[in-house]
C-alpha cells in the first residue's frame, strides 16, 4: 500500500512535470522582457514624425558627394554635429584616422568637337589629377591588352585622348532591374549554402594580382607617352545584387548611367596618373564606331581636380551618445559609412543609412527613452577605400584585428560592448537581420521583430555576411550584424554611380527603417544580458585570462 503511494506521487510528479514543460518553453520563448509601451511610443513617433528624409536631403542634395578627405565631407559632419547637439546627444566628437590625400572635383566637361559636336556623358575618376585647362585633343583608339601591345602604340599617344578598351555590347533590360524579395529570396535566406571548394587556389591569385600588375603598367605607360586623357567606357554586365549575401542576379542599367570610382593613389604618388575619366558606354561605343570608318574624333575637355594634403589626418569617424543609466559603462553601437562616392550625391550609398541611424537618436530622445546601456552612434569615413574608419575604430577601442589571431589581446572596451548593428543596402526597407552565424541570437531576434512584423519584418538570415561596417567589428569575436533590405535599384542603377541622388530614396521605406533601428537599438540596451557572442578563436580564448 506504501508502494502505491509512491509509485502514486511519482505519477502525479511526472504529469506536473509534463503538465509544466510547454509553460517552461512558453516562459524560454518570452525570456526577453520587453516594454510595449516604449516600443510603441518609438513607432509612433518613428512613423508620424519622421525627419529622415530632411536629414539625407541635408547629407545628399546639400553636402554631396562626401568623398573621404574632402572638405564637402567636413561640411556634413558640422552639420551632423549641429544636429546631434539640438536633440541632446552627448560626447559628439570626431576620431580622426590616417587617410592620406584628399581629393575633390572642381569643375569638368566634355564635348566631341569632331565629327559632330555632341555633349559627352561623364565622370572624371578619383584621385586622377585635371587637365591643363580646357584641352581640344584628337581621340585615338588604342586596345591595349598586353604589354606586347605596348610596342604597336609607343611614341603615337603623345597628347591624345586614348580609348584602350574594347567597345562593349549593350544590351536590353531585362531580369530583374528593382529587386523585390520573392517568395524564393525569402526562402533562400533562411539557408546557408556550403561554401564552394575554392578552385584555382595560388594560381587564381596570382591572375588576379598579374591583372591588377597589368593595369598599373599600362597605366604607367600611358603617363609616359603623355597622354592627354584616358577614357574608360566602365563595367559591363551583370553583378550579384547580394554579394556574399543572396544569389539575386541583377543586370546594371546602361542610358547614361556611369559607374565609376578611384582611378589613382592617395599616398605620395597622387596624381602621377593620366587624367582619366568614365563616359558613358554609349557615347564611349560611339567615338570607336566612328574611329574605325577612318573619320577623325575631336574632344574639348576640362578637368579641374584638387589634391588635399594631409597636414593633419585626413580621415575621420563622428560618434555621439545616448548615455545609459545602470548599465553606463556598456554600449550598443549603431552605424553606417558617412562617406560616399564622389560621381552622385550619395543618396543611398550610404546617406539613407547615416540618416536612418541619425533618425532613430532622434526618435528615442523624443519619446524620452532612458537606456540602461549607453546608445551610440558611429558614422564612419573611408569605408568606400576599405572599411578604414571603422577598422580604425575598432583598432582603437576594441582589438588590433592584425594581431588578433596571434596575440589574442583585446582591450578593456571589448568586454562592454552588447552588440553593433549597420546598415549600408541603399533605401530599401528593413526585412530582418542577418545573424552572422550566431545561431544564439535566434530566440532573441525572433521576440524582437515579433511587434514588427506589421512593418514586414520578418525574415532571420543565420549565414555570415560582408563588404561593410559590421565585419570590422565581427572580425574581432563581437556582435555584429547587417540589416536585411529589399535591394531595389541599388546594384543595378544607383550603387557607385550618377544616379545615386536623392530621387531614388524612397521614403516609406526610410520611414520604416529608422523606426525599426530605433527599437532594436532599445531593446538591446535594455536587456538584463548583453549579447551573445560567438566562441572566440582558440588562440584568443587562452589569451583572455
């Protein structure tokens, strides 16, 4: 009869136990205690009283292009810091960081003289010096792809204007020019593919690097002969919209449309290149079309260039603060490359992600959000040149990422650092984050955009990606994530191009944007933990004693 009981009581404990485990799942899932009602004084706020479009106006229309070194950049981090001083911001300062040159446009135009006159579409390429005022030059078609094809035009190219690409097809627009996420990109970003076997391994490096030393010698020959100018018709073709991202395929739009960016050094050989400039490939197909029926092609051409020296460091990096409470000494970062091209006005690469990160300072000093952690902002310089601000910033206060895997040393700031959040896809709306490879993330994330999904966002990527801000901070074992956007026309009309203006931003999209970094930025400064983080690399974990 004892036994009975017990065995009674041990039935009684199991089904307790059993009655109990989708309660303790239940209480796992809601693990992440949020506040509702902040939550929807930030969406209130975000979605009726968003200033976003002004600030990327002021950043873009006003104050672009903001090429790193330039003085149009300094003039939009004034403007910034003016800003962040009216909404209560506090430790805004800039950190500046070794550059090298600076360079800026001054004036350019170009026409062909000769068959026709004809206004020519163009861009002058960066850190390329000027013309020696307004030059009228003969045009020669020089297809240089070797440097046995050196010997065929030596001592011809002296004060000419040289074509030495091919012509390039262009074709019809077709695919997918605005990239919405279908039905199979939302699919696909719940994956992560096997890495391909990498095929070619030191040979396919060293054609690489025997391209780019093909280049500078071909380069280097053209600033010999004296060339008056180098024309070059840009790339061609289709690129993936997603680099390591998705496999999305996106056909660039051609119609006067130019992608172009660097063409020269910053450091003590600035401007011993050609003046080099990117036309349009339909004007640039045409002067070929012509050259070859034996008609001679003039061009009238004027580059104004200026070189800035780096009396002081010409880099920089703008930072601003929302100070926490209990939990001061800690830090969520938010941030987005400041800097852009110099052929558009950097609209949406990156002032949509600068203004979206400035918005949502903004946002939750207008609902009066008290963060536990400290909130803050970095707007970083020279990422187009290699994510160097933010590499730089990372150096400084987090880890030196050259000497990470080695020494294993990590200064006191890695430690109270929650999390970094970036955003650098163009004007496209959030759709989700993209965790980064850490899977221990998922649970939270998924209570974070639970009250968010209205506003579509919904999607947790669990792979690893790259090519911006956030995998300077990654890179050194901290929580660092990119945002999931709708891409747009970003790759296929305005990412390093022209038309990179303010048109293109859309700002339902914007509106969106902002409004959802401003919770996330909340939500992790209010957590009672910070942020998981992924295992550090062995060398680094034994050296963390």
């Amino acid at each position: 009869m004892k036994l009975t009981r017990q065995i009674r009581l041990a039935v009684v404990l199991l089904l307790a136990f059993a009655l109990s485990m989708p309660a303790a799942l239940a209480q796992g899932k809601q693990d992440e205690q949020l506040d509702y009602a902040m939550i929807a004084k930030i969406r209130e706020e975000g979605l009726n009283r968003s200033q976003v479009m002004e600030h990327i106006s002021w950043l873009s229309d006003v104050y672009g292009p903001r090429l790193t070194g330039s003085p149009a950049i300094k003039q939009a981090s004034q403007w910034a810091q003016k800003k962040f001083n009216e909404w209560g911001l506090v430790s805004i300062h800039e950190e500046e960081f070794a550059f090298g040159k600076g360079w800026s446009l001054v004036r350019f135009s170009a026409h062909m003289t000769e068959p026709q006159v004809s206004p020519l579409i163009g861009y002058p390429k960066s850190w390329t010096p000027g013309t020696a005022g307004t030059i009228n030059a003969d045009v020669v078609y020089a297809p240089i792809r070797t440097e046995a094809d050196f010997e065929k035009f030596r001592g011809k190219l002296k004060g000419k204007i040289v074509l030495a690409q091919t012509a390039r097809q262009v074709r019809m627009l077709e695919g997918r020019i605005v990239l919405k996420m279908t039905e199979d990109d939302i699919k696909e970003v719940g994956t992560t593919p096997v890495p391909a076997a990498r095929r070619g391994g030191a040979a396919a490096d060293g054609d690489f690097r025997a391209q780019a030393g093909f280049q500078n010698k071909l380069r280097d020959f053209l600033l010999a002969e004296g060339v008056a100018a180098v024309f070059d018709r840009g790339s061609d073709g289709d690129l993936s919209a997603g680099g390591s991202e998705m496999g999305w395929q996106t056909q660039r739009v051609d119609g006067g449309t130019i992608f172009v960016q660097s063409g020269g050094t910053r450091d003590q050989n600035a401007g011993k290149v050609p003046p080099s400039v990117v036309l349009a490939v339909e004007h640039y197909n045409r002067m070929i079309r012509i050259l070859e029926k034996g008609v001679p092609v003039k061009v009238e051409l004027n580059i104004q260039a200026q070189f800035h020296d780096e009396a002081t460091k010409n880099g920089f990096n703008l930072i601003a603060e929302i100070p926490g409470t209990d939990l001061k000494d800690e830090v969520v970062m938010i941030g987005a490359h400041f800097d852009s091209h110099h052929s558009g006005t950097g609209a949406t690469d990156n002032a949509t992600g600068s203004a979206a990160m400035m918005e949502a300072l903004r946002i939750l000093k207008a609902v009066g959000a008290k963060p536990r952690r400290t909130i803050r902002i970095g707007l970083w310089g020279g990422e187009e040149q290699g994510l160097l601000g933010s590499r730089a910033y990372a150096r400084e206060h987090f880890a030196d990422a050259s000497t990470f895997q080695s020494s294993g040393q990590l200064k006191p700031e890695h430690e109270k650092l929650s999390a970094y959040f970036n955003i650098d896809n163009g004007t496209g709306r959030i759709r989700g984050v993209w965790m980064q490879g850490n899977l221990a993330v998922k649970r939270i994330f998924e209570q974070w955009i639970e009250p968010l999904g209205d506003l579509g966002v919904n999607l947790l990527g669990p792979r690893s990606v790259s090519s911006t801000d956030h995998v300077a901070f990654d890179s050194i074992g901290l929580p660092a994530f990119q945002f999931i956007q709708e891409r747009l026309e970003y790759n296929s009309r305005t990412h390093h191009s022209n038309m990179d203006t303010v048109d293109h931003v859309q700002r339902d999209d914007m509106v969106q944007m902002a409004t959802v970094v401003a919770v996330f930025a909340y939500n992790a400064a209010m957590r009672n933990e910070k942020l998981p983080r992924k295992a550090l690399p062995t060398s680094q974990r034994q050296g963390r004693n």
